[in-house]
C-alpha cells in the first residue's frame, strides 16, 4: 500500500541547508493511480467524516491554510474538502483584496474577524502569509519588515493555539516547469481559459524569487505549536489524499490528547506596601468653578481635534479600567459630549457570551476597532484577562501569565497602524469607594449602579490593587502608556482626563503631519 507522508518543515534546522533544501522532497514525483484513490476513499473519507464528528462536540477549532504557488491546486484542494466534510461545520474564506471596511482598520482585522468557533473548521484560501510575501517579492518592503511580519504570525498563531485551535498549514508545491504546464492547459481549454489571467504570468516570470521568500517564510514560521507540511501538488489525486488523510491524522491526534484541567483557585497577588497606586495624591480636587471653566475648555478643543480626526482619517482607542465606582462612566460622559455621535463608539465590556467564549479572548475585541475616522471608547476592556480572570480563578495562570505579551503585542499593531491609544487607570481610595457604594444604595436612580457582586469584589481590594500594580508595569509601553488618574475628587479626575486626550490627539496630529513634510 502506497503511503503518503507530507513532509512538516521544522524550524530548527539551519537557514542555509534549509533554503537549499526546502522543496526537493516535493519535487520527486510522487503519484496516486486512479485505482488506489479510488480504494482508499471511502474509509479515508468516513474516517474524515468521524473526526469532524468528534470536533463538533469538543472546545477545540481547527484552522486550515492553504498556500502555494498559483496553479499548485490550491482552490481543487478546498473544493476537495469542501466535498468530503460536512459544510455546515466548515467556514470557508477566500482571501482577496480588502474592503473598505477592512482597510481602515489594521492587517490582522481581515483575519481575526474570521476566526471559527470551537467545533468548527475554517478553511483559509489566501491568508495572513499572502500579503507580506507578495510585498517582499514586488519589492514593496526589505527583509527586516519582512521578518518582523513573520515574528508577528509567530506569535499570532502562538496565541491562537495556546487558545485552543489546531492550526494547520499546507504548503502546495509545484516547479516551475509545472506552473507552466498548468497554465497552459487551463488556457488551452474554453471552459477553464478565464482562470489564468496576465498577472499570473507575471508572477510566472518571478517564480524563482517566490521560491526563495516562500522558503525564508516557511523557515521562519513554521514551528513546533503550528509547522508547515509541504506537499507535492502536481497529481492532484496525490495532494487531495495527503491532505484529507493529514487532517484526519492530525485532529484525532489533538482530541486524544489528555484534557486540560479546570482552573484551579490560585494565591491572590499581596501588595508590597508602598505602590505606583497607593502612592498617588488622592487629595488633588478642583472648585465646582474651576470645574466649570476647563470643562468647557477641554470639551471645546476635544470638538476642534475631532473633527481634526475625521478629516485626517485618524482612530482613536480609548480604555478606562479602574476600581468600582471609581468615575468611568462620568469621565465617559464628558468625553462623550464634545463628540459628534456618528464618529464614536462607547462599549461596556461584560462577562463574554457564548459566541466570545467559543474564540480567542482578544477576538470580541479585534471585531470591535473603529474605522479611520472613528472613536471607540471601551468602559473595560481586554485587560479583564489579567485583573477579574487572574484574580475570580476564571482561567489558568498560565493563560492570564502569557496575555500581557499578547496584550502588548495587540496595542502596538493598533499604534503601527496609526491609531491613538490611551490607557485611563482610575484610581480611588478604598474609603472614597465606601461612600459611592453607601451613596448609590440610597439613591433611587442610581441603585442599578451597585450589585452584591462590587461588595464582594471589596473583600478583593488589596489583590485587585495588587494585580492593577502588575498590568501597569508589564503593559505600560513607549506607544501605549498608561495614564494614571487620581480619582478621589470626580472634577479633577474628569479635566485631567480631557486634557490628556487633547493632548495626545494634538501630539498625533504634529507628528502626522511632521512625517508628511518630511516625505515631501
């Protein structure tokens, strides 16, 4: 019985062997005759069948790249699977020139707004490998913002299967001689001629240069949580198996492994006395008159800059996080009102649905990111995954330990990218705090405001201060500081933080147009 074994590319074999090597084994003619396809179909194809059976009812998503050379069979192969799996479990996303919508927000955006939900396969034809190679093969970047693309996708696809999916990435190869072939033969056929279009002779003509960036891509990306398996694709009977029996294989493989086990309660962090936040000056206030006057300063030039924003196709993120009570939603509000209605977004960050438990935490975020233009303002926010689930026992320490570099990472693609982020921690003292709570409780249209659950959270006050001490020094960057807000007096908290998102979206819009001069 002939056996099919793809070949996985790993990444710690040395550069210059590896480019030199990296597609001879899928250049030795590897062949399936129609007979033995045909026998080995029906149990290969159940066996399919049953393993898509079992993901349905497991927390595990599969992603499936497709890559390759055009004319390698990359669009025959997800038909191909598309005929053996049950399609009401699979998402399918052909990959092409990015919408409107999707320019105005971030690379990433495209993709991770696709993300299958546990019990689900998506299928990827064209993916977050497409453009950079492209890009490096037209000579539109170098290596260095080459390979930084590349480290990005190693640790995106990190994240995504240290929550819970199983990558997978077929890498399609053909030689040259075979692309050409290929063309040919779909050229020469009525039926099929539409398909080969100039573009792809250009890239025909450039074939070598693909070879040589595809391979410093597969080199540097392919690794032990998510490697590339390179098939030969030039009999298609071959490719299809190879894939079908590759992917049975590998999700089994994945279901039988032992299940992790449900969080465990874990030592609430202690604060070390004296702290970035215990040591604020929590006595600063300001005159109701005082009040008056910057409000109706700050709000006005927040109107002017704007408005600024929206012609200059700039985006901002704005993120308060803080103690209960501690004057969020009041610092929303006035930011709020010197904003024009149609341009910004406030969202109140809660305990995720179903549907967000089902992917990646940062997903219901990513899908959230506002357009060029725009202003989205998130009442909590994605740091929940290192203050409420490390400090409730809501995930594993493990999970909360690895995302202040994801966290990082996400906000320095959003600063990358041109969009203004500001980070508001909103800090109170824990009498101040007593005395919201005492006053919301008496307070008939503010009782809605306080449940058992922000009395409980008290009991926590020292951990969660603990924790808050933790974020800041881990996630406090060069492009995304944190801005600490003494919050005891709500005046003097409201002005301070009006006056630093003037101030940063004036600081953006010098810098902006400091770099159009100087490309001038």
């Amino acid at each position: 019985m002939h056996e099919i074994k793809p070949r996985s590319v790993r990444s710690d074999r040395p550069f210059k062997v590896q480019i030199g090597v990296m597609f001879e084994s899928a250049e030795v003619g590897e062949k399936l005759d129609k007979a033995t396809f045909a026998a080995k179909s029906p149990a290969v194809r159940s066996a399919l069948l049953d393993a898509q059976d079992r993901l349905q009812e497991s927390d595990l998503a599969v992603i499936i790249v497709i890559a390759g050379a055009e004319g390698a069979g990359k669009g025959e192969t997800v038909n191909f699977l598309l005929n053996w799996l049950d399609v009401r479990f699979v998402e399918t996303h052909a990959i092409g020139t990015p919408s409107e919508e999707e320019i105005d927000r971030p690379r990433p955006y495209r993709f991770w707004r696709r993300l299958p939900p546990k019990g689900k396969i998506g299928i990827f034809f064209g993916s977050w490998y497409t453009q950079p190679i492209v890009d490096r093969i037209e000579g539109a970047i170098d290596d260095a913002p080459f390979d930084r693309s590349m480290h990005k996708i190693v640790e995106f696809e990190r994240m995504l299967v240290s929550e819970g999916t199983l990558l997978l990435k077929y890498w399609l190869h053909i030689t040259k001689k075979q692309q050409r072939n290929n063309f040919k033969k779909l050229e020469d056929n009525p039926d099929t001629s539409w398909r080969v279009t100039p573009k792809d002779w250009e890239l025909h003509k450039t074939y070598r240069r693909f070879v040589e960036v595809s391979s410093r891509a597969i080199r540097q990306t392919s690794s032990g949580h998510a490697p590339w398996d390179i098939i030969e694709a030039t009999d298609k009977r071959y490719r299809h198996m190879t894939v079908a029996k590759n992917l049975v294989q590998a999700i089994n493989h994945r279901l039988d492994a032992p299940k992790l086990t449900a969080p465990e309660p874990q030592p609430l962090p202690v604060p070390a006395g004296k702290n970035i936040i215990n040591s604020l000056d929590l006595s600063q206030a300001l005159t109701r008159k005082e009040y008056n006057h910057q409000l109706q300063k700050q709000q006005g030039k927040l109107g002017r800059l704007s408005r600024e924003m929206t012609r200059a196709h700039c985006s901002a993120v704005l993120i308060f996080e803080g103690p209960d009570a501690s004057g969020k939603g009041g610092c929303i509000r006035r930011v709020v009102q010197a904003l024009d209605a149609r341009f910004y977004q406030v969202i109140s960050v809660a305990a995720p649905t179903d549907e967000e438990l089902a992917r990646p935490y940062l997903w219901r975020f990513w899908r959230t990111l506002p357009r060029r233009g725009h202003c989205c303002i998130y009442d909590r926010s994605w740091y929940g995954r290192v203050l409420v689930e490390r400090l409730e026992g809501l995930c594993r320490p493990e999970d909360w330990g690895r995302a202040y570099a994801e966290i990082n990472a996400f906000e320095e693609e959003l600063a990358d990218f041109g969009m203004v982020v500001l980070k508001f921690w909103l800090a109170t003292s824990e009498d101040v705090q007593l005395e919201r709570f005492k006053e919301r409780e008496a307070t008939g249209y503010k009782r809605y405001k306080i449940t058992a659950e922000d009395w409980r959270n008290r009991e926590k006050w020292n951990a969660y201060e603990a924790a808050a001490c933790d974020v800041i020094e881990r996630t406090s960057t060069e492009l995304a500081p944190w801005n600490l807000i003494e919050a005891n007096d709500k005046l003097f908290a409201r002005i301070k933080v009006l006056t630093k998102i003037c101030d940063s979206l004036q600081d953006a819009f010098d810098k902006q147009r400091r770099t159009v001069r100087k490309k001038r």
